[in-house]
C-alpha cells in the first residue's frame, strides 16, 4: 500500500520540474486574505472548490517581485506553491482526458484556477501527489465519484507539464442520503457492513444503492 508520507521526495522533486519550467509561484496569502480580497473587489467567494477545500483565488501573489517573493521565504513567511495555470495551459495548448463515460474531454484547467501544489510544512497538495502516484503505479484506468471530475482539467494539465502519461477515467455517480448528501466517512455516513450486519442480503444492499445513486 502506498502512503504519501514516504513519498514526499518524490513530489519535491515534481515540484521543482514544475517551479524550473517556471510554472510555479510562492503564494503568502491565507484563506482570510483570499475572502477579503475577492469581497474588496465587490464579488463574492465562487468557482468550484477543490478537494482539500477553499475558493478560487484571484491569482494575488502572482506578480510579486522574485525578490520580494525570495525575501519573504528567506524570512520564513509561510507559503503555499501554486501552479500558473494560464502559462501553463498556454504552453501546453489544447489537452485531451478519456472518461469511459462522457468520452474525450477538453481540459479546462482555469475552472480551479491556480491551484496549490504544495505548501511550506506539506511538500504536496491532493492534485499533485495523486498525478505523480498514478503514473508511479502504473495506473492506467482511474475509477472515482463524478464529485472529482473537474479536478481532472487540472490533473491532465500536470501530466502534460510533468511528461506523465495520461490514464483513462471513469467518474461514477455518487451515492446520496435522503438529504441529497453524498455519503462519506467522515460524516460516520451508512455504510455497507452496517446493512448487512443488519441482516439486508446484498441484493437488497444492490437495491438500496440504485435508489440512493445520483442522477
């Protein structure tokens, strides 16, 4: 089983190819900073939010000075890195993903905007570690919920930047409770082995799912 955590050299080394091709910039704002800026600016916190959460960020830090931005590490500050997603989506042109279901997409990676890549005391991000493990496995079909399936616009742009292959996919529905909410663990959601130690055969299990499953 892989664990991220004895891999971190692996997605250090990534993020250099990414900040070498000059692809990466240091971000010092906080998620405070992100909110009072979009709503200084007379809008309101929008764009999808990524897996690990947060809003689509105005691209604040971008254009800082190197030196300024250099100073700023040296300090200490703490940072996030995040990936240019226009110059790099510029660089690389129109890219392609195959969904077994939805067939062969257009990557939009601007629909997440310049997402992290990694942060001062975390050397990864979700984006990032999953498209370095995929291609380290070998993993060439990805099965996952429909909820992941923007964030694939942006996996397919690292792949590209990084010269990672690019898997097929398949995002499948989600199961929803009564509420219209996905289940998850972390919301102690039903799951399989509570049906059945309550005696439900899998059938009904089969059954009980199908009802659940998102349109």
């Amino acid at each position: 089983m892989l664990r991220q955590s004895d891999h971190f050299d692996r997605y250090r080394a990534a993020l250099a190819a990414i900040r070498e091709r000059g692809l990466a910039y240091p971000c010092f704002c906080t998620r405070a900073d992100i909110r009072r800026e979009i709503e200084a600016a007379g809008g309101a916190p929008h764009g999808p939010p990524d897996p690990m959460g947060g809003v689509l960020y105005p691209g604040t830090c971008r254009g800082l000075p190197v030196a300024e931005t250099d100073a700023r590490i040296e300090r200490g500050e703490p940072h996030a890195w995040r990936l240019d997603t226009a110059a790099a989506a510029g660089r690389f042109g129109a890219l392609i993903w195959r969904d077994e279901a939805a067939g062969d997409v257009t990557a939009d990676p601007a629909v997440f905007g310049d997402v992290v890549l990694a942060r001062k005391d975390v050397p990864t991000s979700y984006h990032l570690a999953v498209t370095v493990d995929d291609a380290w496995q070998g993993v060439t079909l990805i099965v996952r919920g429909a909820d992941l399936f923007a964030a694939t616009h942006v996996h397919r742009l690292l792949q590209a930047i990084l010269g990672l292959p690019a898997p097929r996919y398949l995002h499948h529905p989600l199961l929803l409770d009564e509420h219209g909410r996905r289940f998850a663990k972390r919301d102690r959601s039903l799951t399989i082995r509570s049906l059945r130690e309550k005696g439900l055969s899998p059938a009904e299990v089969v059954e009980m799912a199908e009802g659940w499953q998102q349109g």
